[in-house]
C-alpha cells in the first residue's frame, strides 16, 4: 500500500476518490467531514489518497495547513471517564488502566471548573458506581457531564440502579446509551445491533422521561457497518473513542481518554489539544481507515 498525492484536478477522478484541487477556494475545517481536523487553526489545502498496488483507492485523507490564528477557536476537548475510586464489580482485561483515584478526579474538576464552560466536555462510559459521586462532586463545582450507561447491567453489583440513573438527571446531568450488555458492536448481526442500541435507547429514554439522545460506541469500536447504522440513527451526538478535539456543531465527537497515570499535567494537556505532527496525522487518518472496514 502506497499514498499518492491527490490535489491535482484530474489526478484520480477515474478511481472515483474525493479530492480538493490546490486552485479551489479554501474549505473550512469540518464542513463537510465529521472528523476534519483535531484542534483549530487549520485549513483543508489539497488530499492524499491511499491506494492499494494494484490501484484502487481506499480513502482520500485530507492534507491541512497551519493559519495563523489568535484567541481561543472553536474545538471542543471532551474526555472520557470509566471508573472512580475502587471497583465494586470484576473488571475486563486492561479495564483497571481507566480507573482513576478521587485525588486525580477532584484535581481535574478543580480544573475545569475555572475554564470557560464549553472549553472542555466530561462523559463517563460504562455506568459504574462512581458515577453518581462524580456527578455530585461535579454539580459542586458547576461542572456538567454526560453519563453513558449500559441498560444491560442497570442494578447489577458494581454498577448505577435505575434510582440511580434518576438522581443523575436530577443533578442535571445528561444520561446517554452506551449499549446494553459491552459488546463489540462490529461483531453483532443485525437483531442483535438492534437491541443493543435501537430496543436499547427505547428503554433508557422511558426510564428517564425523554428521548436518549446520544450514545458512546463501546471500546470506541466501529467500521463501515455500525459507523452507517449510527448515521441512519436518530441521536444527536455520537461519541467514538476517536483522540482529538470535535467543534460543539459536530455530530462525531472525538474524546479524549483519561487514564489511571495521568496527572492533572497530562490532563491540561489533552484539554489543550497538544499533540505532534505524527499524532495529528494518525488522528486525521484512523477514523477513515475504520470507516472502510
């Protein structure tokens, strides 16, 4: 596999891939792709196109340049939550990595709560426990945050009571889906796809008296299939497991995830969007990589 420029005008129009010529007017960031870029101050120049040997085009990445820009942009960080404090259920393989201390949480709320209001998102996956005294300790502060649960595991040790899921939306906290029982969503056929998120999103949103409207893909795993499923849906907001930062428009919202080694360091980090070119440019091409799949 090879990538080949593809900002001339004619250069791959008989494969069929999308490109942006270098004499076309500049496009903004996101117009049309979900997951343009991950911080501000870029613009869209030109495409590379990846293409297998034998000449079929896989995907047509976009090539952005750094403008010069002043003030805070657009973009959004969102990060992503697990587990607090200690486990009150058996936990997956690798899982424990995403569960943090109350030390690490109260700093990176303290944080937050000094920074504009739409500068940085928290969400939460899973539906454990510690959701609700996040929550709390989060409305302390003036902190809002969207909790995705599995309707699966509502009740079980370990995890929120439906009461529960309750005193969230009392706190005036968002209640998402994150599917019903954590399964590989790429894995699951059609009937079961359909009761984890469609059956699924039915029962959270007469649990909480209104429409679910958005939903975090569990392990952050999709391709071509679930990614489709997902557009035809009716929820507002997707959250993948994607890095990177999303504009408040953006349907796909990229999240950042914070991890049992981070300090509040490497937090402030990730809020601001640091990352390197290579970083950046594995950030721009996975999502249309999975998206093929």
């Amino acid at each position: 596999m090879f990538v080949r420029d593809c900002s001339a005008p004619d250069d791959c129009s008989s494969q069929g891939c999308r490109q942006l010529s270098r004499h076309s007017t500049k496009t903004s960031v996101g117009q049309s792709d979900p997951f343009a870029a991950s911080s501000g101050g870029y613009e869209r120049k030109d495409s590379l196109s990846i293409v297998r040997p034998n000449g079929t085009v896989l995907a047509a990445i976009p090539v952005y340049i750094r403008t010069i820009c002043s003030g805070r942009t657009s973009m959004q960080s969102t990060l992503m939550f697990h587990g607090i404090g200690i486990p009150g259920h058996p936990m997956e393989p690798g899982e424990e990595n995403y569960w943090i201390n109350w030390d690490q949480f109260d700093a990176i709320v303290d944080y937050c709560a000094k920074l504009p209001p739409d500068e940085v998102n928290f969400t939460f996956d899973d539906g454990n426990q510690s959701d609700l005294e996040a929550a709390r300790r989060m409305r302390a502060q003036g902190v809002d945050g969207s909790f995705f649960v599995l309707v699966g595991r509502l009740g079980a040790p370990g995890y929120l009571t439906e009461a529960e899921v309750g005193e969230l939306l009392d706190l005036g906290m968002e209640v998402g889906l994150h599917g019903r029982n954590h399964i590989d969503w790429r894995k699951a056929d059609d009937a079961t796809l359909n009761s984890e998120i469609d059956r699924a999103a039915e029962e959270l949103g007469e649990l909480c008296g209104r429409p679910v409207e958005a939903v975090a893909i569990p392990y952050g795993h999709y391709d071509r299939r679930v990614w489709t499923y997902l557009e035809r849906s009716p929820f507002r907001r997707i959250h993948t497991s994607d890095r990177g930062r999303s504009r408040p428009v953006d349907r796909f919202v990229r999240r950042e995830p914070v991890m049992r080694w981070h300090d509040i360091a490497d937090v402030v980090e990730l809020i601001a969007g640091k990352a390197s070119p290579a970083k950046r440019l594995r950030q721009a091409v996975m999502p249309r990589l999975k998206r093929l799949a």
